[in-house]
C-alpha cells in the first residue's frame, strides 16, 4: 500500500519556503502504516497537476495533495481537480456555513468572493475546515484514494488529523510499520557500518537499519525500521534487536528516540544533584543556550561567562596572566584555570571551559585555526583534552560544543 | 529551460528529516535561470531511482540528484545511475587522493572500505567534492544533463557552488539573471506588502519583487530580481529601483546582501570604539553567540554573564534582592540593574540585558509565557522595552535574541 504525496506551489519550486508539510505529513502516514512512495512538488498549473496525477494514480493506493485552494487567482486546484475527475463545481452550503462561523469568531462579515471558495466538486467528499476558508476534498476512482487540502500548515495538520487519517486507517488495512532510533556520537559512518556489519547481517528481512548522521552537530542517530501486521510483535521484535545493538556502540550511545546530548546531560546532572557552568571562549556562549535550550535546565543550570577577551580571562575567572603570556589563551593551562574559574565564580559543581582558534583568522603555525582546548570539571577532578577542527568557524564552534558536551557526559558516567 | 530535483533517502520519505536540499537547491537554480519544473523526492531502491528517471529526463534539461552516495549499505544511487547509463565501475585515482587528503587533515588513515567509495562510473564526468569522501557523478545523454551529489547539505553546497552551477551556466546558454536584497525588521509580510504596493506595480515587467521572510529569526529579506541578456543593462536597472525602494523603509532596513543584524552591529561598535557584553537570562547565551559568530568579533565584543538564576543575577550582575523580590527576574527594575551590571562587571560601553518567560512553564498570570524585558544600555544612556511573544520555547529565544540585536541597532543609530 503506497502513498504518494504531492504538494502544490511556485514558492516551494523557487526556493522561497521549506517544504515542512512534506515531511510532517511522511511522519504520519508512516506512523499509521501507510508507506509514502515519492514525494512531488511541483507548480500552480493546470498541466503541472495533470501529468502529476498521470503519474502518480497508476503506482499508489491514496495521493495525498496540499495547496492552490485559497481564494485568489493563482490557486488553480479545485478547478484543476474537478476538470480532471470530470466533476461539476457548484455551491456547497456546509463550507460556506463554516466560512460564516469563522469569519464571526473575527467579527468579519462574509463578502460575495467566499461563495466562490465555497463552491465544490460534486461527487467529492467535501471535508470541513475548521481552521480556514478552504475545505479539502476526497476523491476515489477505482480504489483509489485522492485527497486535496490548501497548503498552510496548520491547516493541513487540522485535517488530517481529524478528517483524513482516522478514515483512511479504517477503510485502507493498512500494515503497521514501527520506528526505534538510538543517538551516538563518536564515529563516523564508515566505521559504524564495519562495527555493525554482522548485527546487520543478523537482522530479519522485515526490520531495516538506516544511518542518519547530523554533520551540523556531529552525531549520528541508527534507525531500526520493522513492517508487519502485529504492533505487539513487531515491538517485541524491536527491542530484542535494540537490546543487542546498544552493547556493541558501549558509551558512543547517549539516548534513544528525542534524546538530545543536552537533555541527557540535564538528566544525569539532575540524577546526581549536580549545578553546571561554562566559560566559554571560542563557543561565545552556544554551549549556555544548548544547555538552556532544554525546557526545566534552571533545575541545574546556573549562569555562564563568554571569556571572548583575555582580559575577562583575567577579570572574571582569574585565569593567571602568566599563564596567557607563556601559554597563550589557547592551551591546557588557560581552560584548567577557566574551568576552575568558572566554578568558583558561578558556585557551581561542575563546569565546561573552552578556547580555541574558531577561525578564519588568528592561526599560527604551532596553533592553526580550529585548535581548540576544552576543559571539564566537576567538583575537584578535572579532565582536559585538545581537539584539531577544520577551517570553517561555525562549524568549528558548532562541533566544539558537541564534543565538550559529549566530554561531560563521558565524564558524568564514568567513562572518562 | 526545465530542470529536476531528486531528492533520493527514505528518510526524507519517512519525514524523519526536513527536505532542506530541495528549496537551497531550487533557489540557487531559480538564481541562475533555471526553472524548477518539479521536485521529487524518492526512496533509496534501484526502482525507485529508474522509475524517478524515466519519468523526468524526457521533460527536464538538467537532473540533479541528491543523496545514498555514502559508504553503507544503504547506499545504493552510484550503483543504480551506472547501471542505467550502462558504464562499468572503476577505480578513481582522483576521487581516493581526495580521501586521502580529507583524512590527511583528522590524522587519519584511509582504509581499503574507501578504495570502494573511490569507484567511479567510466564515461561520466567526476566532480571531485573537498568537503567529503564521495565524489559527485555528471552524465550526458542526448543534450541532458544528470548530476549526482552526496545529500550532506554543507556538501550539496560545495559541488553545487563550485563544480555544477559554473559549468551548468556556460554550458546552457542561460538568460542572465541579476538579484539584489535588502534585509529589514519591524514589519510583517502583508503590511509590507501594502506599503510597497505603488512601488511593486511600478516595476518594469523584468524585474519581480519576493518577500522571504525567515520566521525563525524574525527578519524579511526582499529581493529584486531582472531578468535580461545584459549584465551592465541590468545592475544600472536594479541599482535605480534599489534606490527609490530603501526610503519607503526607513530604518526597518537593517542591510543589504549578506549582511546579518550581528555583522551590522559590529561595524556600527567599531566605528563609534564601542565595546559590547550581554547579561543574558531566557536566551541563556544566544545573543553573546550570535555576535561572536561574526569573524572578527573580538575587536569590539569582550565578554557575557549567562544569569539564568536569580543568584547568579544578584552576585555576578549586582541585582539588588530588594528588586527580585518586589518586581520579580523579569521586569524592568531587573533588566535595568543587568545591563548597568554587566557594564560595571564586564568593562564595556554598550550591553544588552534580557529576561523573560522562555515556556513552556513557569507563567503566571500577569507574566504569561512569552513576557520578556530588555534593556539596552550605551554609556550613561538606558532603554528598556517589555515584549510579548508566543507560547514556543525555541521560538521565544531565538525572536528576543532579534529583537534585542535590533534595538541595540537602533540605538547606535540614533532611532530610539
């Protein structure tokens, strides 16, 4: 049973907008066991959704498609549609009842052009839009299944969480399809794929692993993927494989599902009645706002210092300037002090200290750009490392947070 | 001139991630003159690809393809595009020094699992990519062109940026395409709209207005595109209607190109020798990171205090107790006290204070979810500004962020 989804619109072709409907509406179609075969953008043309539906019928049980209904010229769907089924439009009391209501919950009177938008293909099944003038329509040929929505995106999530996928479940026995991901960090996807060659071998015919690296943050989510009729099974059988994956990753894996590093850390932080601070130099602050990016951080988090100027150094952390003048701001010397620094001024258990040369300039020969000293500690240990970047600055400040994240974590668990 | 987009990964097909390829891509072809017809995004499996081919190649110019180019299992697009281009696959002499070299750089050595990555199909143009281990694939067929690239965005950048676009451009004859943008902040998109109502109808028929608001940061770019066969022709053209549309805007317009809020504020610090530091609260560092993310930025930023507690806003920041207990963290009293602390604490001319509400708890109901105040100060000069934004974490943080970068702008320019 495959699902096709078309999304209709010049701004998605040019490049204006992102299409998030696309994915948002794959999430749950998958989730409600219906396979999404292809996904098509294509332009606001009478022609464009013709060969579109030529294509695309012929290979999928429901065609999903959102956009060109709103009122003005440029939105061609329904037209298009009801040319194309070979349907009438004509006025539809339902929707332009619910285009009255929601014009009156704005105090706005209906004007003669919504009769317009409440005209409708007759043979459709017409499905009301509670959150916009633009009611979706269903049509079925041949056991197929075509539904048309309009393109905002609380729109579409409106209709087809309560119009569109309770009744296609019902009237489509669709497979259950079930997804378990499981966050590492720590290699790359080459080396990965050696480590797991066999556990892949092993794996039944009906459950598939995907890698899914993030090269922004550097980590690595593995998906399992099992297809069946039995939601019961199919969960039993996942976690029997999820329980051997995770013993040959060790402490590479930080979370399962929407673990992210900083939630994880938030948890063992909370487990361990621990507070957290930075001083962060060449990061400028982005590991405070991972941090605090977690909603509940103020239950271990406390306060942060951007040391961008050796002088804060000084000033705020009581980095030795001394140690700036024979180590430079860049060396284990300086991120020991920060972090001891930072913990002394902040009143903190634990704190992060970095400084690196993030780049484009400031490099030198024994220290070039993306040298980076990162500094963990908590309570009286203190654990230091050096890491070499690359050239780029944001991604060099990007990925030196991750990994002084991942070094507090290795920490909090033992493993450094 | 019709071009295609594959996107080829079933995680783009389960929504596992966002399609951002697709609109980068698009807006980069749309910029050289090259019109997306559709975009079409598929599964990892040899049919899929063929299928996906055979429906595009006969209506489109140019093909580019994206994605399962990497070293596992699951990628299967080189093998599925040698096949039916029928060439053999050998190995690549240039592809695997590539490897050699990008592994040069971590101090790491390549393994006999890449001497398989370095293959290549024979009788297709190799496009050697500097920013990973695969390389992209050019096939020629009867005057169409079909491109593969890896699907890592930064690497989808590279190759589009260096090794397809250029050569695309020569080789097609394209019109020529010229765009100049304006960024601006403080209005929305249909306000915008009507405000440059006269100057939009005024336009020549070859030149077109886009607004591409980014609702993530809060800003709006609008861009004027001319369309024409000279280049000269054409600036002089844009450069006119560039110069008749920033005075309808006023001081909502922040810059121009590439400029960014933080990289306008940094040149307006350094040219009044003016330095900068943040007292920072919901945005737990955001604000202290964007600045620094500025090449550069240690010519005029010194220094930041993450005051998440109250504690920290009270001993690092100088807050007196009095005002948290009668006006609460976030009022005005606090984020006053803040910023005079952070200048006082952190040695600089100019700061930023912010506190507010981030969600999704901690609301009551005088102060619901999205309250925040800021404060900016210059020299012995103060201005504060309560703003009240929506119920989204994420969203609050990044938008305060904003809109503190733009009063401290307005600031320096006088307009407050």
């Amino acid at each position: 049973m495959k699902a096709t989804i078309i999304n209709i619109g010049d701004e998605i072709l040019i490049g204006q907008i992102v299409n998030t409907n696309a994915s948002w509406m794959a999430h749950k179609l998958n989730r409600h066991g219906l396979a999404v075969d292809q996904i098509l953008a294509i332009s606001d043309s009478k022609e464009a959704i013709f060969k579109a539906l030529d294509k695309s019928i012929p290979d999928s049980t429901v065609i999903l498609i959102t956009g060109g209904l709103g009122p003005t010229n440029d939105d061609i769907t329904k037209q298009a549609l009801a040319e194309y089924f070979d349907m009438e439009l004509a006025f539809h009391q339902a929707s332009f009842d619910n285009i009255k209501q929601l014009f009156a919950q704005y105090d706005r009177v209906v004007d003669d052009n919504y009769e317009h938008q409440a005209t409708m293909p007759v043979g459709a099944r017409i499905l009301i839009n509670k959150t916009g003038t633009a009611s979706g329509m269903w049509f079925e040929q041949k056991g197929k299944h075509i539904i048309a929505m309009p393109g905002v995106p609380r729109e579409v999530r409106y209709l087809m969480k309560y119009e569109i996928l309770p009744k296609l479940i019902l009237e489509l026995d669709t497979p259950t399809i079930l997804h378990r991901t499981i966050s590492l960090i720590g290699k790359g996807e080459t080396h990965l794929s050696e480590l797991l060659e066999d556990f892949e071998k092993g794996l039944p015919s009906n459950i598939k692993l995907a890698y899914l690296p993030d090269p922004v943050v550097g980590t690595i989510r593995l998906r399992l993927t099992a297809l069946g009729n039995d939601a019961i099974v199919l969960e039993t059988q996942l976690e029997h494989h999820v329980r051997k994956l995770i013993p040959l990753l060790g402490t590479m894996v930080f979370g399962e599902g929407k673990d992210s590093l900083e939630s994880v850390i938030g948890k063992l932080l909370k487990d361990k009645n621990y507070t957290l601070g930075t001083a962060e130099s060449c990061t400028g602050g982005m590991i405070a706002q991972k941090i605090t990016s977690v909603a509940g951080a103020s239950a271990y988090f406390e306060s942060s210092v951007v040391s961008y100027s050796n002088e804060s150094k000084v000033n705020l952390l009581a980095v030795q300037p001394t140690t700036l003048v024979n180590h430079g701001s860049v060396s284990e010397a300086c991120v020991r002090e920060m972090a001891k620094g930072a913990q002394q001024l902040l009143g903190v258990n634990c704190a992060i200290a970095v400084s690196g040369v993030a780049g484009p300039t400031g490099g030198s020969p024994e220290k070039p750009v993306g040298t980076v000293w990162i500094a963990i500690a908590v309570e009286d240990q203190i654990y230091t490392q050096k890491v070499q970047l690359g050239k780029e600055r944001m991604q060099n400040i990007e990925q030196t947070s991750t990994i002084a994240l991942n070094l507090l974590r290795r920490f909090l668990i033992g493993d450094l």
